[in-house]
C-alpha cells in the first residue's frame, strides 16, 4: 500500500547513533590524567579541558601533552577561554571567534 509515510523513499536507512561525536568534559587533577584523556582523544571523542583553577605548571603540561596527541592525530585545538581549551578529532569542526592554540600556550601561563 502506498502511505505519505513511504513516499519516494529509494535510499537506505543508515544508523546515526553510530556516528555520534561524544564530548567528554575534563579537568585534571594531576599530569597522571593525562593519558586517559589522550584515550578519549584516540577514540574520537571531543575533550573540553577546563583549567580552571589548576596549578600553571601541571596546566602548561598537559596542554603540551595533548596538543601533541592532538596533532599526532590530525586533530585541532581551539582556545575557548582563558583556561578552557577544546580537543576535537579530525572529523570534527568547531566553528565561531575562537583562536587556534598554535602560538598561545606560552601566553596561557
């Protein structure tokens, strides 16, 4: 029976959840957080570190540290906010006014 529900459909039903970018919100509490985060990051997921209120040294660290799992991963890294940055996989793309990190670690702390 033809339905408005069945109407000219000719393609195939693909699953979304599937391609689903997950986000995962961080804020380390020593450099040993480092390497998990850096797991999320190979998964493909998004990472959102919040330095807020970390130590400036351990902070330099692990922003060094993943910006370069980052790059090794063809990833990109956006400064959101003074002590915020966003990790994102390459398949991702974050758009609006944000600055790319390249040159600004040194200026963070």
């Amino acid at each position: 029976a033809f339905t408005p529900a069945n109407a000219g459909f000719s393609g195939q039903v693909v699953n979304t959840s599937a391609n689903k970018i997950q986000l995962i919100l961080v804020r380390p509490e020593s450099f040993n957080d480092a390497p998990t985060i850096a797991a999320n990051m190979r998964a493909k997921k998004a990472v959102v570190l919040n330095l807020e209120g970390v130590e400036k040294n351990l902070a330099r660290r692990v922003v060094d540290f993943l910006s370069g799992c980052g790059y090794a991963l063809d990833g990109t890294v956006k400064k959101v906010s003074q002590s915020t940055y966003i990790f994102c996989p390459h398949n991702m793309e974050v758009l609006g006014d944000l600055k790319n990190l390249q040159g600004e670690v040194e200026n963070y702390v």
